[in-house]
C-alpha cells in the first residue's frame, strides 16, 4: 500500500494526539494511584486484615452482579462515529433496567451469600452496597471524555469518590465507635460523589430512550462483552474468590495487599492504552497504519512499564515491611510472583485487546478469556486449595506464560501477519533483570523508607543506563514524544 500525504498527515495528527492525550491521562491517573495508594497504607495501618477482608469479600459479590449491566455500552458509544448521544440514550434506558433488576436480585440473595462464606454480618454489609450496581447507567457520560480523549474531566469523578470516601471512612472511624462499618458507609459516600460528579460536568446528560435498531447493535457488540466480563472477573477475580472461600477473610486480605502494587502496575498499563481505542478506530481501515500504530505504542508502553515490575519483584520485601508493617508479612513472596506475572502480561502485545475492539472481533476476547477460566478452575482451585495466596501467585505466573506466549501471540499473527512488536523486546528484559538481581540481592538491608527510596532511585538510574547502551536510538524517541508533549496547546 502506497500511504498518500493526506493518510500521512492523518497518521501524525492521530499520533500526536495520542501522546499528548496518554500523557494527561497518564498524569491524572499517576495522581489518583497515589491517592489510593495513601488510603491503602492508611486503611492497612488503622484496621486488622480481617475487617479488610470482609469489606473485599462483599466487592467481590458487588461487582460480580454489576458485570451483567456491563455490556459494552462504553465502547460502543467510543467507537459511534455519528450519533454518539443517541446511543447513550438506549443504552441508558438498557442499563438501568438491568440495574434495577440486579439491585433487587442482590438484596434477595443476601442471605445466601452471608452462608456461603459462613459470615452473618455479609448480609447487612451486602444489602448496602447493592446500590453499586447502577454504576453502569449512571457513568455512561463519561464516554464522551474518553471520545474526545478529554481524559482530564473523564478522572475527575474518581478523584471525588476517592476523596469522599475516604474522609467519611476516616471521619467515621475516629469520631464514632461504628468500626468495620466506617468503610462500608465510606464506600457508599464515595460512590454516590462519583456519579454526582459525573453529571455535574457531563457534555451530554442521556435521556430515557429506545430504539430498535440501536439496542439490536448493542446486543451484538455487547453480548460477547458480558461474556469477556464474566471470565475477568474469574480471571482477575475469581483467585480472590478462592483464596476467601477456602482461607478466610485474613488471607483473602494478605493476597489482596500482595496484588495491590502489580494491579496499580496494570492500571498504569490501561492508562497509556486508554487513548488507543479511538485511535485504533480512525486506523482499522489502514492494515498497515495500524500494525505500524500497535508497534509503536506496543515499544513505549515495554519501556515504561517493565521497569516498574521487575522493580516490584525484586523489592517486595522492603516494600512490604516499611510501607505496610510487620503483620502483613505473609504478603511478601506472593507479591514478588504477582508482579512478574503482570510484567509478562504488559509487555508483549498488551494492547492486543483493543486491537480487537476496533476491529469488533469481540469473539477473540471471549475465547481468550474462556481459556484463562478454563485454567483456574482446573489448575488454579487445586494450587489455591493447597498453598494459599502463594498459589494464587503461581497460578497466575503460570497462566500469563501459557496465554501470552502460545494464545495471544497466535491471535496478533493471525490479524497483523506478523510479530514486529516482539523485536526489540529483549532490550528491557535485560536492562530490568540486571539492576533487579542486585536489588534483590540487597533486599534484606532495607529496612527505612529513606532507604527504600535511595534503592529504587539507584535501581532506575541502572535501567536507564543500561536501556540507552542496548538501545540508543530511544533517546533521540523519547526527545521526540517530548517535543510533542510540549507542543501541546
């Protein structure tokens, strides 16, 4: 194919776009991760494992009935190219059917989850939180932001929710004698700020609507999405689930702070794809514009990522013990495994997934996430059974091999026609290893913050170092993205 100028120019505009877009997106979520990051050293600090533990465990069943209002409403009003409101119309009347269906359900079968994870107080602590499951109808406004990459007003919602629940929770806690209470009030505050917000600054506000033709479409787009949401819920999920189910709420809570850092790692990752989906879209005509796309943004995302989770592995322990304190020891190995595992996940071909929604071969997704339910429920319950979060830790080391290596690899050949994006990868396998031996090595002499900083600044001076001798030609790329970034009007 012969790229015309007019396709060239359309090409550097989506790319600038991107980066400029990624890197505000990138900025206001590393704020609020820090902000999560204060209250889970907080919460951590002020309440036992066990009442941490019982707040995830009703989440966990929260969010496992929202995910059957979830049917890629979001995505299918990013990727309308005419009428984007009058897809939110429908898709608010859908949703909110389904919410007030699930709300009612939830309620209902209160009691049968406070039996199952043998905890009576789950069934008052269950009812309250079964308002989340309107989450989808109430934030469907905030898809515009994401259309028109406006990633700064599509955050600020979560910064009132965490913000909100996190001074009710506190306020609560201190000023009262409620207890475990304070954070299940807390998260509702914090919810209802959330969704105030949104509509307080949405650019369109959805009205009741219906038609036909519309909700036939978001069927078909949205049905496989339930399915894809189903199996990452059991993928991401599911070990929790186990973990709770067959060791109670301490360990469900340990394996939780184990995933806490790795799982801010991902987030970083779906932070610097989140502007990809719509530029993906304006690409999916052009093969080769977005192969060439998916490379590019496949190279960036390895070098900032992979550092960040060799750097987690190899100081799990100091990180554990300074930040969160000695009683949440039994945290440390499981995070080590946890964040190599991410690390495999992000680095070769993350961004397969949006690929696949610009194309709307939302199938790939379904059968890839089936496979990975496939693999917990029959290695991951037996290695969970017996070691615990350590085998929660290794059933996901394990799983992100076998699917990133043999099932994702396989897809991205089949579509792109080939493996460009593999070329270079080894370049920040290495220049993360070796720094991360050495760090590891040194682990058990950090024992102060102070310390723990020094190591992490000496650490990231040796994969910069290492990165530009492996690969020089970064430097003059990275002087181009800051160029772009400061042309940014």
């Amino acid at each position: 194919m012969t790229e015309t100028a007019g396709d060239g120019a359309v090409t550097e505009d989506v790319r600038s776009l991107v980066i400029r877009s990624s890197a505000v997106n990138f900025v206001a979520s590393f704020l609020l991760k820090g902000l999560v990051l204060v209250q889970t050293v907080a919460y951590a600090r002020i309440f036992s494992p066990t009442e941490l533990g019982q707040v995830s465990t009703v989440i966990l069943v929260v969010s496992f009935a929202t995910l059957f209002s979830r049917m890629g409403f979001d995505e299918s009003i990013v990727r309308e190219n005419r009428d984007p409101e009058t897809v939110m119309n429908t898709a608010l009347t859908i949703s909110l059917v389904m919410g007030l269906s699930l709300f009612a359900l939830l309620n209902l079968g209160a009691p049968f989850v406070a039996r199952v994870f043998h905890r009576a107080e789950l069934e008052a602590y269950t009812r309250l939180l079964s308002f989340f499951v309107f989450a989808t109808p109430l934030g469907l406004p905030n898809a515009l932001w994401v259309r028109r990459f406006r990633f700064d007003r599509e955050k600020a919602a979560s910064y009132s929710d965490l913000l909100v629940a996190t001074g009710v929770t506190l306020g609560l806690h201190f000023g009262t004698s409620l207890g475990i209470w304070s954070l299940f009030v807390g998260r509702l505050a914090g919810f209802a700020a959330n969704y105030a917000t949104v509509w307080l600054l949405a650019a369109y506000r959805p009205r009741f609507a219906f038609d036909r033709s519309q909700a036939k479409a978001l069927y078909r787009f949205g049905w496989p999405v339930v399915v894809i949401g189903l199996a990452n819920y059991l993928m991401l999920q599911g070990d929790d689930v186990l973990v709770r189910y067959f060791w109670g709420d301490a360990s469900l809570a340990y394996y939780l702070l184990a995933y806490s850092f790795p799982y801010y790692l991902r987030e970083a990752t779906d932070v610097l794809l989140g502007a990809l989906l719509p530029s993906f879209s304006r690409l999916r005509d052009s093969k080769e514009r977005l192969t060439s796309a998916f490379v590019e943004s496949n190279k960036y995302i390895t070098h900032a990522i992979a550092p960040i989770g060799f750097f987690l592995a190899a100081a799990a322990r100091p990180i554990v013990l300074v930040v969160f304190g000695e009683k949440w020891a039994p945290a440390i190995e499981p995070m080590s495994l946890l964040a190599l595992g991410f690390t495999i996940q992000v680095m070769w071909g993350y961004g397969w997934g949006m690929l696949c929604l610009a194309w709307g071969k939302t199938r790939y997704l379904m059968y890839v996430k089936l496979w990975i339910v496939f693999y917990l429920a029959t290695v991951g319950i037996l290695l969970i059974r017996a070691h615990g979060p350590m085998g929660g830790a290794t059933y996901y080391v394990t799983q992100s091999i076998l699917t990133v290596g043999v099932v994702r690899f396989w897809i991205l050949k089949r579509e792109l026609g080939s493996l460009a994006f593999l070329k270079d990868s080894w370049k920040p396998v290495v220049a993360g290893v070796l720094p991360g031996a050495l760090l590891w090595l040194a682990g058990p002499s950090i024992t102060t913050a102070p310390a723990l900083l020094l190591a992490g600044l000496g650490y990231l001076a040796g994969y910069v170092l290492l990165t530009v001798a492996l690969d020089p030609g970064i430097v003059r790329e990275s002087k181009q993205i800051l160029g772009t970034l400061v042309r940014r009007a």
